[in-house]
C-alpha cells in the first residue's frame, strides 16, 4: 500500500492520475467489502467525479492540495453533504446530511476524495463494531474475530490496503483500539485540536475525531491540514500540528526524550503476549537512546467508572433529539398521538447497547442520584486529569499498551457490558484528561495477533508526541 | 441498591423509550451490574474538588458577523419524515376536541 504522502507527490507532479489512484482503491473496496464489511456506504460515483477534477487542476497547471487524489475513508458518524450518513444506527438508516462536516470540507480543499462511509458501533458506542445496524465489521486478518471499535470500519479498510488514510471517532479509545486491533496507526488529537462540527455527537466533552493510517507521517499531515480553529465549533482552538522534528538521524534519535511507562497499565489485566510486545518495545526505545522510567497514574483504576457515568449522562442528553419527528425513521401509531410516535420510534431504531446507555445515562443525571453519581465523576475527572498532567511533567510521553488484549472472537463479549467496557482502561484516561494519544503497531501478541503501544503526550504537542510515535513504529 | 420494575419504568418514561417486554429483565439485570461497578466511585474523597466539565478552558467566542448561506429549508423539508405543502407534518400534539 502506497502512503498518502507518496500518493500526493505522485498526483501531483501528474505521474499518476487521480482517477487511476480511485479505480484502483475501488476496487479493493469492494474486494475488502465482501469479507470484512467494513463499508456502510461505498460512494464510487462522487470518488470518480472528485478524482476528474484533481486531474482538470493538476492538467491546469494550479495547486491541487497536498492530499491531492488522495482516498480517504470517513466514519460514518462525520457528516458528508448528500452522502447518507447513518451513524450505525436504524433510526439514522435514511439521513442524508445537507452539510459536511467541517474536517471533511478540509480534506477535500486538500485534495483528498472521499471514497466512502465507514461501519461503526452505533453511534460510537462499543469496543468491537459489532452493534452496527449495517451488521458487524470482521478482522482482515481473520473474519472470525472483531475489528476493534467503535472505528473499526476505518480500521478495516487501513489494514487491508483500501486507503492509506480514514477518519474515526474517539470517545474513550474508538480510534486507537481498533488500529491496535487491526496493526495500524490511530491518532486521537488534543480536545480542540480539530473541529467537530458534523460529528454525530456520542460524549461531547470527551469526543474528538482523530486518524487512521499505515503511516505516523500520513496522520501527521491529515491532522496538519484539518486542524485549526472553526467559527462552527466553539470547542476547537487555533492550534497547528507541528512538522516532523528533526530527530537525530544517527542511530540514537531518540537522544534526550524521556518516556515513562505507566506502572498501573503494564500489571495485572495486560495479557501477557501483549506485555512482552511492549517490554521488547521498551528495550528497542532505549537502544535507540530514550530515556525510559516508570511513572505512575494511581487513579488509573477509577478511569473506566468515571468514564462511564460521563459519557452515558451525555449521550443520555445528546441522543434526546432524535426523536423521529423532523428527521430520523418514524414509527406511526394508532390514534395519531406524538408521544407514543416518539418512544416507539426511539425503541425501534435505536439498538440495545444505545438503550442501556441512554438509561444508564439518564439514572446519573436524574433527581437523587446526580450529585452521588454524575457530580462526583466529575470531580473524578480532575483527579485522573491531575494524575496524569504530573505523570506527564517528567516526561515527554507516557507509554502504555492501546488495549490489554488482542482482538476476541466475534460475539464473545456482546452479553457481558462489563467485560467490554472494562477494555477502555488504557485509552479513556487520555479522553478524561483531554490529552493526544497516537497508538503504533508494537508487534505480535496472543493468538499470532497484532498490539499495539499507546504514547500520550501533552496537550496540543501533537508535534513531538507524532516524531516519537514514528521512530517507535519503525524500531 | 437493585433497580425495581418501577425505577425501571421511570428511567425509561424520562428518556422517552418504549421498552419491549422481553427486554426488560435483560436491562435491569445489565444497569444494576453497571451501577454497581461504578458505585466504587463513592469510596473516593472528593471534598473540595472542583468538577471538571470538559477538558479545556473555553471562553465565548463570537463568530465573524459575515453573512452566510445557511442551509436551504427545501434541504431540511427533504428529511422530515412527512410533509405537507413546505410544511412538516408531525402526529397530533394537543387533542383536537378543545
């Protein structure tokens, strides 16, 4: 699979034409299709139509963007202007968004074209993207087992070759589990870092759109070009991501950086495959100059708990508007009565996952129960926020594995919420505390699987946190 | 404390949900295990800590005041579930005897 930053220089200097670059990803969308089902929708005609006009401009002699005939896939719950946008969800199955969400018309400015819609948990709420109303999305590398979620379509169409780019979602690890999962790279930015006007909201203080990629320098430029403040979301901010550092390019360019793994994310729960995948990282960074020390997150065992009142009482408040009324698929009712039209409607076309949690979610927040519960995770909150800025202060990264385990086989854990939520220990701290985390291949655990190894770094230092992700992802 | 029928049902008379009678047991069972993990967030102490809503300071921003082409309501009637006449059409809010 060819990068997104060769593919650019290639459309560019007119070598290789967009429209060829599109054939081609076609293609293998529909080849990948057919055993991973990692599309919700595959939008060939827009892709080719895209594609004619990056050639026009490249012919014309004008700039055509530095993602120029570039295929991206883009979950789908972002916002695409005339292109359905279902979120996973029934109630979603005929939305056709007559906007596009702000990162996606910043793709497009780039050149980038936009190949098709992803398969996701719905709405973004799961860990495996199973609970699509599109059906569940399989591992390219085998079809028995999960993707990883909730963007595990994304994720999918990475790691089998599809595109060398594709947005996701994170919540509580949604973009960096899956690559975990499916051995690629997954970048969830800085609270703010880009706009998330268009995004289907699931948690909106936890919610960040982030990157897929086989390359940290891919999503290094696709954040580069999305970044920057939006008048449409009042949440993002005029940050840049940096360029790629200068890292020494002797044989220690890691020199200097200072990387501390987590000692509460490397113990008990960690599979053990996926413990050494990361001892052996560790050693690799050091070798390569790093500075490696052990740090600690002690409130790291109240994350999952806090996280889960947080994002349960949003969604709770966030999916009350669809209610079927001016939008969404609605359920008629005997007797013409709009209320029953509503909760029918509600119960018909949102799945049992998003149920639990929009009642899980409406019990933290309701009379009784919203200082003891809602209130208290937010003062949680700041604790593991504080935690982690001064586990952070002596170093450059954090270093954990993305997720404890590999990819379960499909259905395993559907009947235990528990067991599945539990799995968002190592990724939901960065989503409390708001701070960028990039997950990097880390080799083979359990089962002939891939791992992978999560680095979290500071707010808004995209920039360092990518250069030391990419020397990781090629040690 | 385990969630009876009746909390269940208030639960879902807030959120507007019809649940399925088949579901129901299902969906105790699942919110009473959920709560009672989270529950661990009680031994915390949490005196004088300031809750976090979000992970950043914001300050209002207005926007530019440029006009814009908002979306057109041709775009928004093409979503309604009915229409009628440029209008949508939603079932019955009040009743139609008074």
């Amino acid at each position: 699979m060819t990068s997104a930053v060769q593919i650019a220089k290639e459309v560019r200097s007119g070598g290789r034409s967009a429209v060829d670059v599109v054939t081609e990803a076609l293609d293998r969308a529909a080849a990948s299709q057919a055993r991973t089902n990692a599309f919700v929708t595959i939008s060939s005609e827009r892709a080719l139509v895209a594609a004619r006009r990056i050639d026009d401009v490249v012919r014309s002699g004008r700039e055509p963007g530095p993602l120029a005939g570039v295929p991206v896939a883009i979950k789908d719950n972002i916002c695409t202007r005339g292109l359905r946008t279902t979120a996973g969800s029934a109630i979603l199955r005929d939305f056709v968004p007559p906007y596009d969400a702000t990162v996606v018309a910043r793709l497009e400015a780039a050149g980038a074209i936009v190949l098709g819609k992803t398969n996701l948990d719905e709405f973004g709420m799961g860990s495996s993207s199973e609970r699509s109303a599109s059906g569940p999305v399989r591992h390219p590398l085998d079809p028995g087992r999960v993707t990883g979620g909730s963007s595990g379509g994304s994720a999918a169409a990475v790691a089998d070759g599809v595109v060398p780019l594709a947005l996701g979602s994170d919540t509580g690890g949604s973009v960096r589990q899956p690559a975990a999962f499916c051995g690629v790279v997954g970048c969830k930015p800085t609270y703010g870092l880009l706009s998330r006007y268009g995004l289907i909201a699931y948690a909106s203080s936890l919610d960040q759109i982030g990157v897929l990629s086989r390359d940290v320098e891919d999503a290094r430029l696709a954040l580069a070009v999305m970044s920057g403040r939006d008048p449409l979301d009042a949440t993002s901010v005029d940050a840049a991501v940096a360029p790629e550092r200068a890292l020494a390019t002797s044989d220690a360019p890691l020199a200097g950086v200072r990387i501390g793994v987590v000692r509460e994310l490397m113990g008990e729960g960690v599979a053990p495959g996926v413990r050494s995948a990361l001892t052996a990282l560790r050693a690799r960074l050091e070798g390569l100059g790093a500075a490696v020390v052990e740090v600690s997150v002690p409130s790291v065992r109240l994350a999952v708990a806090t996280y889960y009142v947080i994002a349960t009482a949003e969604a709770s408040s966030n999916l009350a508007r669809y209610d079927a009324m001016l939008y969404g698929a609605r359920v008629a009712v005997a007797g013409d009565d709009q209320e029953r039209s509503m909760r029918r409607s509600r119960a018909a076309g949102l799945g049992r996952e998003v149920q639990r949690r929009i009642l899980m979610g409406t019990f933290v927040l309701s009379a009784g129960s919203f200082d003891a519960y809602y209130r208290r995770a937010l003062q949680v909150r700041r604790l593991v926020a504080d935690d982690v800025a001064a586990a952070l202060a002596g170093v450059d990264a954090l270093l954990t594995p993305t997720a404890p385990t590999v990819s379960w086989p499909l259905g395993a854990r559907l009947d235990d919420p528990l067991a599945m939520y539990l799995g968002d220990v190592t990724t939901c701290i960065a989503n409390l505390a708001g701070a960028p985390a990039v997950s990097v291949p880390a080799g083979i655990a359990e089962d002939d699987l891939p791992c992978g190894a999560q680095f979290v770094g500071a707010p808004f230092d995209e920039g360092r946190l990518l250069s030391i992700a990419a020397v990781a992802a090629r040690s | 404390m385990p969630l009876t029928d009746a909390d269940l049902d208030h639960l879902a008379d807030l959120a507007r949900l019809e649940l399925p009678a088949e579901d129901r047991a299902g969906l105790r069972r699942d919110l009473d295990r959920l709560l009672g993990y989270v529950a661990l967030l009680q031994e915390v102490d949490v005196d004088g800590v300031v809750p976090m809503q979000r992970p950043m300071h914001l300050a209002d921003v207005l926007r530019d005041d440029e006009a814009v082409r908002p979306v057109g309501s041709g775009d928004l009637e093409a979503l309604a579930p009915a229409t009628s006449e440029g209008r949508v059409v939603v079932p019955r809010t009040v009743d139609g005897s008074g």
